[in-house]
C-alpha cells in the first residue's frame, strides 16, 4: 500500500492533470452508453406477426423430415 502512495506523491501536475482528464472522460462515456429502454429501439418488431397456434404443427413436420433423412441414409448404408 505504501507503493501507492509513493507512486501519487511523484505524480507531475501534468500527469494529475491527465489522470483526472481521463477519469472524466470515461464517466461521460459511460453515462453515454446506458442501455436502451426496449421501448424507442424496437423499431425492428414492426411488420412482424406473432407466431400462431399451429407452430407445433411445423416443429413436428420439421422432425419426421429429420427422422426420415436418417432413417433413409442408415438404411441405405447396410
């Protein structure tokens, strides 16, 4: 801990300077960058529909495609 403070007391004015410049700068970045509220930066949700009822139906089609695929290529390869 007392190397810290020795590096503080042999800090230049102009090094204290920057080091506080800095320090502020990345405060004001920071503030910058909050996070969207979901509310102004939804625009891409516009145009879109909401899934149906039936989307079970696609999930079990999508499956017998998958099973049938691998039923043909381990069948073909006995």
């Amino acid at each position: 801990m007392a190397l810290f403070v020795r590096q503080d007391e042999n800090r230049s004015e102009l090094q204290q300077r920057l080091a506080t410049e800095l320090q502020e700068r990345a405060k004001l970045k920071a503030k910058e960058a909050e996070l969207p509220d979901g509310v102004e930066d939804s625009e891409f949700i516009k145009g879109t529909k909401q899934t149906t009822s039936l989307a079970w139906v696609w999930i079990l089609i999508t499956l017998a495609i998958v099973g049938v695929v691998i039923y043909l290529i381990v069948t073909s390869s006995n």
